[in-house]
C-alpha cells in the first residue's frame, strides 16, 4: 500500500502540490482579509536573496539554515516595506514596491557573480519545476522519498496547526485588530508569525512551484473561496479544498498538454476564481445582476400597489386605476406596465377586468399596499 | 573601468540608447502610477507580459520584436483592465485582486513558455531572456522599435498633460468638470505596459516593477511642481539605465537588468533620506535642531531668572544644578550657548567645580525672549 504510494511518481507530484497548495492558503485566507496579501509578492521574490546568502556562507543548496535565512530576507522585507511606509515618505505599496526589486535584484546579481555552476537557476527559482522533485530524494526507511515531499509535508503541518491553534485570535486580529489589542491580544506578533510562516512556506515550495506561483497559490485559492462564502471558517476550509482540486486539475491538465505543472496548477486556480466571479452564489456578477433584476420588478410591482391604493375609491379611481394611466403617469413603456400587472395578477395582489382594463386591488394587494405606506400599524 | 572606447562597440551603443529610453519613459509613466497610488500595477502589467509575449510568437512564429511586444502590450492592457474590473465589481480587495492578475497571467506565461519549449517550435531559443531581460540582445531595429513606443507614450503625455495631472491629484474634482475619469485612469494605467515593452529586452519582466516606481518615488522627493518632478524622474531613469549598463561592463557576470534596478532603487534610498526639505535624514536633523534650540532657550531662561532672583547679573550658576534641572542634555546646550558667546564657564569657588554664567548678550537674548524656564518634559 505504501509502495505503491512511494513508486508512483503521478501520486508524488499531485501529493506535494497539493501540499504547497494548502499550506500556502490556509495562511493566504487571513492574509487576503487584511488586505496585507501582496506581502507575498515581496516575500516569495526576496526570500532568493535569503537562499543564495546562505549559500554562499555554507556551499550547500539544501542546508535547513535556507528555511532560516530564506525567512529572515522575507521577514526583512516585510520589515523595511514598513519602516519606509510609516515615514510616510511613500504609500504602502510603492514601499513594497521599491524594496523588493531591490533585494530580487541583489540576488539575481549575487547568483552571476560567485554561484553560476550551482543549482541555483534562476528561471528555475521562479517557475520552479515540479518534475524535478524526483532527483532529490532522502531514504525513509525502505523507500527513497522527495525532499520536497518530506519539507512540504512538515511546513504544511505546522501552517494547519498554526491556524488551527489560533483560529479565534486569527480572526479577531484580522477583523478587529483594535479590539483583539485592547483584549490583550499581540495582532502585531500574531501578523509577523504569520508572514514568518509564509517565508517558511516559500522556501518550501520554491522547488515546487517558484517565487511567482507561490503568490498565486498563497492568494487565489482564498480569494476564490472568499468570493464564495461570508464564514471564516468556510474561506479557510474552502481555499484548501480549492488548492487541492487545482493541483489535481492542474497536474492532468499539465501532463495532457505536456507544460509547466505549477504553472497550470496556478492557471486552474485562477480558471475558478474567474468562475466565482461570474457564477457565486451570493456576490458573483450573475447573482448580483438577477438580484439586481428581481430587485427591481419587486419595486415596480410595490409602486403598481400604491398607486392603486392611493386612488382607491376617489373620484378619479376610473380613470387612475385603468392599465392605460400607468404609461401616462406613472411614466412606464406600455411594455413595461403589462409585464408588471402580469406579475402583480400572478401574486395574486391585483385582478384586472377585461373590459376597459380597470384595475383592482385584491385583499392582498391592499394589506401589500398598507405595508408600503402604512408601516408602523405592520402587525 | 573600461576606457571611452567601449562606448562606440555596438552592443554597448544600443543597450545604452535603450537603457536611456526605457528610463525616460518609465520614469515619466511611473511618476503618474506614484502620485495615483497605483504602484505595483505596474508589477501586474508587466508580469502579464509574459503571456503576451508566448502568444505573440506563437501566432507570428518568429522571435522579432513586432509580435513579441504587441502581444506584451495587449496582455498587459488585458491585465490592468482585470485588476480594476475585479477591484470595482467584486468583493476582494486592491491587492487580492492584483495579486490574483498577477500571478494568474504569469502562471499562464510559463504554461505558454514550457508549451513552446518541450516542443521545440523552431526560433524559440531565448524566450524566456525576457524574464529578466538581456541587453547584448538588443538590436538596433529593437532601437527603432523601442523609440516609437517612447514616442507614442510621451506625446500621449504632452498632448493629455492639463487631464493627466487633474486625474493625478485630484479625480473628484475632474469628475466635476465632466471628464471622463474612468476613462483617463484605465489609459494611464494601461500606458504602463508601453513601458513594460520599451524594457522588455533589458530588464525583464520580473524587475520592470521598480523602473516604474524607484524613479517617480526619487523625484517627487525633489520637486513640489509636476512638471519639474517628470522632468527629473525622466532624468534619473535614464540615469540609471546609463549607469546601471555601464556597470555591467565592468565584468564578467554582472546582469544588466538587476544593476539598472539597483542603481535606480539606489537613487530612490538617497533621495528618501537626503533631499531638502522632504528627506528622511534631513527631517530627523531639523527636529534634533528644533528640540536643541529649544532646550537652549530654556537654560538660556532659567539662568536669568536664578540670576534676578539673587539680584546679581553676573550670578553664576553651578553645573550640577542645572544637570538636575535640565537632565543630562544640559551639557550640550551649554557647550551650544558658550560657542553663541551666550554664556561662559566661571570658577566660582575652586572647590565647588563648573559654575556658569550669562555674558551680557546672554543677559540681552534672554530678556528679549521672556520664555519659561521649566525644565523639559522628558520620559521615565
């Protein structure tokens, strides 16, 4: 059973996908939220300073000082974007904007200068090839297991937990950071362990996916999941469960048409956040339009009642509560009064004779009427 | 450093001509994405590119630049659009939204990239240059290319100036007067990716985001006048296209693009710290100036009240006093004062140390500036 999970390379890659793949957006729900993500941005990009400085110190590639060094660039970056925007010299994002070219920069000339030979490709760090998970691999007892499975399976535990630990202040730093520090609650130490932890996620899954699909695996999926539900709890689940299926959609899309697996895995996310665009339940484009829609008739038909109402029994209820009135005074294309008094006749609110196309309020309708005008004697 | 001559070698004329173009030209677009608070669309814009530019060859089947940037510009266009569509008309933020752009069209350039690559469509090589950019590539018909899109940018900046810079400073207020805003903004936003082309071939997609920033954030360090902070944005561009460039010549390794980058992110520190008035550094001295000045005329204060208490002008006052008085900082601001020839040390007794007292333009400056003479405000 286990084997046949270890020698089966297609298991392999969708597995450590899909482990980048919720590791990186459970942490992206919260950020998403504050509105902090493009943190990511600085950070998958500045952690290849972190990576190559470390290299250069201890001449390996797969030391465990990269999670720390890799961390620490993020964290600076992170740091220095702050420190450059409370000067209020420049906004946030021109801040983050500036440091991290900047230090992606250093790197790019860094890996030219001293570590040309090394496995540190650039093109590699940025799209990241997850085929290659296969030639790195650590014996764990009798099967020879991906690196990267073994950093990305540890680095996705502890982002779960980290979440699932504090959930409750997550969420109250995320909404309310005033009152979760009035409550005594650090928000600011909870947000730098979350970007920490992002760092850390980085670098794991620099081999994966690289820098740039890290962003996309780390925003979509929650944002997706945000465009679809109003529960935190559900945004969280629910990125996750997006990230897995795109890494799944995404590893067969990429094996059919022969391309970049990160980069399809990515593709997919953003395939279904387009779909909740248009298609949410709740705040998708279409459902906005139709409530917009129903939303609209519902008025028409209230104002088709009052008007009705308001003419009831006076002296120019003949010539007032007529079909033919509605397009002169109330203003409506005879197309537009028919197809309100067709649905005001199919609530059942208001009958109609054939003749002379008077129009009547039913017992509904009036009681309908009275609610509009007459709110407070509501029973 | 190389002597003048490598200034007429080929390959060094044009990546220098095209260094200097892609730095006015970002320069000038990216002050406008500052002063709109629209920075890092610039990043979305140009990581788009890459989608574009697999698209471009794969309709065109060839690596000129024609195809290549014409699909680069219309994907980043299609971009910028995307990021506002989804800022206005869904519930994510600015920055999930272009985080979502962002990574979502780059994700689609490496799928366009790896598509070509594993089937060795021919003339492919080099396409991924674009990722980070490669000067000795530049050709000079890239050159041509490359000044007609700077050309296009920068009258559609001197013929739209009066709109450009209402819709900068003040979008309400344009409102009001019935331009059409949504309009100019999308327009300078997608004027970006004219930029993103111009450095395609130099800087690369990936670190076009501080050509469009680092230049704009210097100037406006300098200047109070959009004409002036355009002008010197373009200034340092170029600048840093030029020096970034010359740079690179200086050995084997050493990548154009990210020297341009840092040279120009380099000018941005300088001028965040050091420019007059505005400067990071500047401001902290002319606050450490202020409390000095402040801290002075207390003393000042405080001497001529002891000195009219004890009806005596010339009363001298013992150091240690006013070291409980004024705290440590009183030493300084005596040192200060002696040098103003405000006041001067005195051996009073010689066993009892330090004592100073006001010389009489001391007397004067601080009868002519009746100030209270408490001790200041200082933390626990």
């Amino acid at each position: 059973m286990l084997a046949a999970f270890f020698d089966n390379p297609e298991l392999m890659f969708m597995t450590i996908g899909a482990l980048v793949g919720v590791a990186a957006s459970v942490l992206g729900a919260f950020l998403v939220l504050r509105g902090t993500s493009l943190y990511t941005d600085a950070i998958s990009h500045s952690v290849l300073l972190g990576i190559v400085l470390v290299y250069l110190a201890t001449g390996e590639v797969n030391s465990p000082y990269q999670l720390v060094g890799a961390a620490a660039a993020g964290l600076l970056t992170v740091y220095l974007s702050e420190l450059l925007t409370s000067s209020r010299l420049l906004k946030r994002d021109a801040a983050v904007g500036l440091v991290f070219p900047a230090l992606f920069a250093l790197a790019m000339l860094l890996i030219g200068l001293y570590a040309r030979r090394v496995h540190i490709d650039a093109d590699a760090v940025l799209l990241g090839e997850l085929a290659f998970a296969w030639l790195d691999t650590v014996p764990i007892g009798e099967y020879a297991v991906p690196r990267s499975l073994v950093t990305m399976g540890i680095i996705a535990l502890a982002d779960v937990l980290f979440v699932g630990l504090f959930f409750k202040e997550l969420k109250l730093a995320t909404f309310d950071a005033g009152l979760a520090r009035a409550l005594g609650f650090r928000p600011r130490l909870l947000f730098y362990g979350l970007l920490f932890l992002t760092s850390v996620t980085a670098v794991g899954a620099f081999d994966a996916v690289g820098a740039v699909l890290f962003i996309a695996l780390v925003i979509v999926p929650p944002a997706a999941a945000h465009l679809l539900t109003d529960r935190l709890w559900l945004m969280v689940i629910g990125g996750g469960a997006i990230a897995l299926f795109a890494s799944a959609g995404g590893y067969w899309a990429a094996m059919r048409w022969d391309v970049s697996i990160g980069g399809m895995m990515a593709v997919v996310n953003g395939l279904i956040l387009l779909a909740a665009f248009f298609l949410g339940p709740r705040h998708g484009l279409l459902a906005r339009l139709l409530r917009g829609r129903r939303q609209r008739a519902e008025a028409h038909v209230r104002m088709l009642l009052v008007h009705l109402y308001t003419h009831e029994g006076d002296e120019q209820a003949e010539r007032e509560n007529a079909a033919l009135a509605l397009e002169h005074h109330l203003r409506w294309p005879a197309e537009q009064a028919r197809r309100v008094v067709a649905q005001a006749e199919a609530l059942g609110l208001v009958t109609s004779e054939p003749e002379g196309q008077r129009l009547h309020l039913t017992g509904a309708g009036r009681e309908a009427a009275r609610e509009v005008l007459e709110p407070w004697r509501r029973r | 450093m190389p002597g003048l001559e490598i200034l007429s070698d080929f390959t060094v004329r044009n990546a220098l001509i095209g260094a200097s173009l892609l730095g006015v030209v970002s320069g000038v677009l990216g002050t406008f994405a500052v002063l709109r608070e629209q920075s890092l669309i610039g990043d979305a814009v140009s990581h788009a590119a890459l989608p574009g530019i697999c698209l471009g060859f794969l309709i065109a089947g060839t690596r000129e630049i024609w195809p290549l940037a014409l699909g680069a510009l219309a994907a980043g266009a299609a971009a910028a659009l995307a990021v506002l569509a989804l800022t206005r008309y869904s519930r994510l933020k600015p920055d999930a939204s272009l985080g979502t752009v962002l990574s979502t069209f780059f994700a689609a350039g490496t799928v366009l990239l790896t598509y070509i690559q594993n089937r060795q469509l021919p003339g492919q090589a080099g396409l991924d240059s674009f990722l980070f950019g490669q000067a000795a590539a530049v050709l000079p018909e890239d050159l041509w290319f490359m000044g007609a899109v700077a050309l296009v940018a920068l009258g559609a900046v001197g013929l739209f100036w009066k709109e450009f810079k209402l819709v900068a400073f003040d979008p309400g207020f344009a409102r009001s007067l019935g331009l059409p805003v949504a309009l100019i903004e999308a327009a300078l936003t997608a004027m970006i990716a004219l930029a993103v082309v111009v450095g395609l071939q130099l800087v690369g997609v990936v670190l076009m985001v501080a050509m469009v920033i680092a230049p704009g954030t210097a100037a406006r360090q300098w200047c109070r006048r959009l004409e002036t902070t355009v002008l010197l944005a373009a200034g340092f561009g170029a600048a840093s296209g030029i020096l970034g460039t010359m740079l690179s010549l200086l050995g084997r390794g050493l990548a154009t693009g990210p020297l341009i980058v840092l040279v120009a992110t380099g000018l941005a520190v300088v001028s965040l710290l050091f420019a007059p008035g505005r400067g990071a550094a500047w401001k902290a001295a002319a606050r450490r100036r202020a409390r000095a000045a402040i801290e002075d005329r207390h003393i000042l204060a405080g001497m001529w009240q002891l000195a009219q208490s004890h009806g005596d002008a010339a009363y001298a006052v013992e150091q240690g006093m006013l070291d409980a008085m004024y705290g440590a900082g009183a030493r300084g601001a005596l040192e200060r004062l002696e040098r103003q020839g405000l006041v001067e040390p005195v051996t009073h007794m010689s066993e009892e140390g330090l004592h100073w007292r006001l010389t009489p333009e001391g007397r004067k400056a601080a009868a002519a500036e009746p100030l209270s003479p408490s001790p200041t405000v200082r933390g626990e």
